[in-house]
C-alpha cells in the first residue's frame, strides 16, 4: 500500500493519496471501516471515483452495489466512464 503526502495551501492541509490493489470481494463492514476512519479524519465525506471501462462491467456492478449501501455521510461517488479508445490507450 502506497501513501503519498502533499502540502497543500502552504502547508495548511495535506493532501493524502492512497494506492493499492485490494480484493474485489472485500465484505461491505471491511470496506466501510477505513472510509469512516478517513471521514472522521478529514471532517466531510471521501470523494469515490469509480474509473470504468467495457470490460469492466461486472466489476463495477459490484463497487456500486457495495459503496450504494455505505451512510451518505460517509461517501461522494462519482463514475468516470472510460471510452473503449482511451481503454486500450492506458494499458
């Protein structure tokens, strides 16, 4: 698991960047827990990007389904649809 900090505004906020690949049947209690541990430390919802291409379909079914049963304060959700020219560009 990557983190990455930067100093923002001046050094008046840090902005956290958290990478790493996890299992995509992680239990919605496993899933939620460092999303309200993150919530509770910045103060406001987690912005979620849900990146998906053609084939990824099933995949992301299954985050919707998952992160649709999250508290509303917990999560943002946000899709960025990639068009099948861009998929096969990005790998």
């Amino acid at each position: 698991m990557t983190m990455r900090f930067d100093p923002e505004q001046g050094g008046s906020y840090t902005r956290l960047r958290l990478v790493e690949s996890v299992p995509t049947a992680a239990p919605l209690q496993g899933a939620a827990q460092p999303i309200r541990g993150l919530t509770f430390w910045s103060g406001r919802p987690i912005r979620c990007v849900l990146s998906v291409g053609r084939e990824a379909a099933c995949w992301c079914e299954w985050w919707t389904d998952l992160l649709a049963g999250m508290p509303e304060d917990l999560l943002e959700l946000r899709y960025d649809i990639v068009r099948a020219d861009q998929d096969r560009r990005d790998r």
